[in-house]
C-alpha cells in the first residue's frame, strides 16, 4: 500500500487521482506526497520516495500552454547544457484528471533570495554568469514565424503564438493599466508622465526575433547550493519574447551591483547593441507594471511594497530620462 499524506484543499476525489498517477509511475516505490503550491492554475506537489529521491509533481489548467510542448523543451535544453529540472514524464488531461501534468526530478539547492545575505559581490556575480549561461541555452530557440540564421524554430514543437508577450502587448497592457495602479505607487504623478514617452520607448524596443523564455525568472526560482548556481526551476510560465525579458523581470530582485553586472553580461554576449541599459529598464518597468495589475487584480495582493513596485520607484527618473 503506498503510503500517502497530503494536506490539500482539493478534495479527496482530485487527491485519489493524483496519487493514482504517481503511484503508476513509481510502482515498486513507496512515497509520500506533500502539496507545495496551490493556485488557480497550477498545482504542484512534492513527491519523496522510499529511496530518498525527490520529484515534484506539476500540473496546469491553462488552455494556452501545453506541458507536452514544455516537456519536449526541456529535454532539448538539457541537451545544449542548461540547468534546468529533468522531466521524468508527463501526461495530457483527460476526464479524470482535468490538467496537464508532468513530474520533474529534484534540483539541489535553495532559492537565490535566501542565501543573498549569506554571499559575497563576487559569489552573486558567478551565480549570475552561470544562470546567464543557461539563459543562453532558451535563446537558441526561435519562435514559430521569428526564424533567425542558426537558431533552432520552437514551431518543431508545436503552435506557440499564444505564449507571446511581444514588445507590443507589453506597451498596450501598460497604457490599459497604469491609472489603475497608480493608487499603489508614491510616485504615482512621475509614473504617469511615462505614457508621454511611449513612443520614445517603442523606437527603443525594435524586435526582430523573439526567443524562448523562462517568464517568471524571480530569485526564488534561482537554485543555489553551497554558494554554486545549481539550476533554474519552475518554467511553467515559458512564453516567447526578447532575450531581455528574462533578466528585466529578474531585475527588480537585484542589488544595484547585481543589476550592473548583468547590464554587462549582455554588452559582451551582444557588443553591437547600444541600448542595453535602456531596454532593461524600459522592459523591466513594462513587465512590472503588468505584473502588479494581475497581482491586485487577479489575486487580491497588497502589492504596496512588492519588489516590482520599490524598482519602478528606484529606476524611475532615469526611465523618463531617456530621449
């Protein structure tokens, strides 16, 4: 009989499911299962084995985003030597069981954010290199209808135009909610005078390929282990769009020093770009403000002293500095 806790708000029906899955890919182990995270799309559930071995069980309602499509992703970026989870196996939804799902193997390690002040400038910016490395792994890939010399098409994949997030919609959803947020913001006034220079920033923001992305690359999901970058967790939020995203949305989690270094970081891995700084911080402000009207909007969060609020707040005179 295998053995299985979970505290859960599902109900019994929906757990009996998922241990039915897990019991059917390990079936000569017991294991316990624990929930992680509950959202309003996503489950994820950790799985122990009798053998010590970690896995966490991750399953999606959305429509929009295949963990077929991500599974196969992962197995080509593990190939060209990202660190990221392996995926064990996964599965499709069916009347059973209404959401797609897969299991992944343990990375070691604890998030980012809680060994920053355990670390040296010099620890964070190797981390930094490596998860920049890694990064460079998901750019390889082009998305379907952005073909770009050497890179590989994620079409081969599958459709994946509804995991956009161009330049484009980022600018109308900012214009759609930046009055809605201001109630949030001290600099509510300052932050305003930005959708008077829009049409600055778009000449900034010229996109001529559109790569794999990670999509929610916060330090929590940054995994690090004796002071070495172990891997990058959680893709379940992979989108395309520019080879900027990644870092702008992680920038509103660095120290200034941190944030310099990774400006860096882009100047050698593309010279010929002179506006690295200013895409940063364009697209970082672009994707926060996105990020605090789902916040507010969607989950009901106090988002007051968010990390994405307390950047655009710090990053703000030199984002309205650009000409």
């Amino acid at each position: 009989m295998k053995n299985l806790r979970v505290q859960s708000t599902l109900g019994a029906k929906v757990d009996g499911v998922i241990h039915r899955i897990i019991a059917k890919v390990f079936p000569t182990n017991t294991f316990t299962i624990h929930e992680v995270q509950q959202g309003h799309m996503t489950l994820v559930y950790k799985i122990v084995l009798d053998t010590g071995k970690v896995y966490y069980f991750r399953a999606s309602n959305s429509r929009e985003k295949s963990f077929e499509v991500l599974s196969s992703i992962h197995s080509e970026l593990l190939q060209l030597g990202a660190k990221i989870p392996k995926v064990y196996t996964n599965g499709s939804r069916s009347t059973l069981f209404p959401m797609d799902w897969m299991i992944v193997a343990e990375i070691m390690g604890r998030p980012f954010r809680s060994y920053l002040g355990e670390m040296t400038r010099k620890q964070r910016e190797e981390i930094l290199s490596e998860l920049f490395e890694t990064m460079k792994a998901f750019w390889k890939y082009t998305c379907k209808g952005f073909g770009h010399g050497n890179k590989k098409s994620l079409g081969e994949f599958g459709p994946v135009a509804p995991y956009a997030t161009n330049y484009d919609f980022l600018l109308s959803n900012f214009e759609l909610h930046m009055h809605k947020i201001c109630s949030q913001m001290h600099a509510s006034n300052d932050i305003i005078k930005i959708l008077d220079k829009l049409s600055i920033y778009k000449r900034y923001l010229k996109q001529d390929v559109s790569v794999f992305c990670h999509g929610d690359l916060s330090d929590k999901h940054i995994m690090v282990e004796n002071g070495k970058f172990t891997g990058v967790i959680d893709l379940d939020e992979f989108r395309c769009s520019s080879i900027f995203y990644d870092f702008a949305y992680l920038y509103s989690y660095l120290q200034n020093s941190d944030r310099e270094f990774v400006i860096s970081l882009y100047h050698k891995f593309i010279p010929h770009e002179r506006f690295v700084r200013e895409k940063l911080l364009i697209t970082n402000v672009l994707i926060a403000v996105n990020d605090i009207a789902y916040m507010m909007d969607d989950l009901h969060l106090d988002v007051t002293n968010h990390q994405h609020v307390l950047s655009i707040q710090e990053n703000l005179p030199e984002v309205l500095s650009f000409e």
